[in-house]
C-alpha cells in the first residue's frame, strides 16, 4: 500500500452456512495484496474485544514438496520425535 495511513471501516458479521463471516471489500483485498490463496492467522483478544487478522508469508512450493518427500521417507522417525 502506498500510503501509511490505516484503512477503517464498519462491518457486521453475516451467516454463511454453519459458520460466521466478515466482509472483505475489493479496496481492503487490494490493500492487503491478498488473493483467494492467502492465508491469514486469526488472533482473538482474550477479552474478546478484539480480532485481528494478520497475512502470513507465502510458503515456497518447494519448501512444501520437501517437506512432504522428507515426512514420507522418515516418517517413523518424526512420530518418534513427536511422541518424546
């Protein structure tokens, strides 16, 4: 975003199936530099005043392959070092 200044707005939730929503507008996503890939951490106040959604980093493709290779080819050793 090129300027500094905070966009505010006010939003209601809404219902969305079994679940509960807020509204992102276009100016916000585009603010954001989210598409529909991005994954955001929800962190909830522990007073319960507060939710804030922060954009994690984009993994590497090839970090999530490597990952996936190394758990197939030693997977009994990471459940043995998860179980200690």
């Amino acid at each position: 975003m090129s300027s500094t200044k905070a966009l505010k707005d006010e939003t209601k939730m809404f219902k969305a199936g079994n679940s509960w929503g807020f509204r992102v507008t276009s100016k916000d996503k585009k603010a954001l530099g989210a598409s529909e890939d991005t994954i955001f951490e929800k962190i909830i106040d522990p007073n319960g005043d507060k939710i804030t959604f922060k954009k994690l980093d984009a993994v590497d493709p090839s970090l999530d392959s490597f990952m996936d290779d190394f758990y197939q080819k030693h997977g009994d050793l990471m459940k043995e070092l998860e179980d200690k």
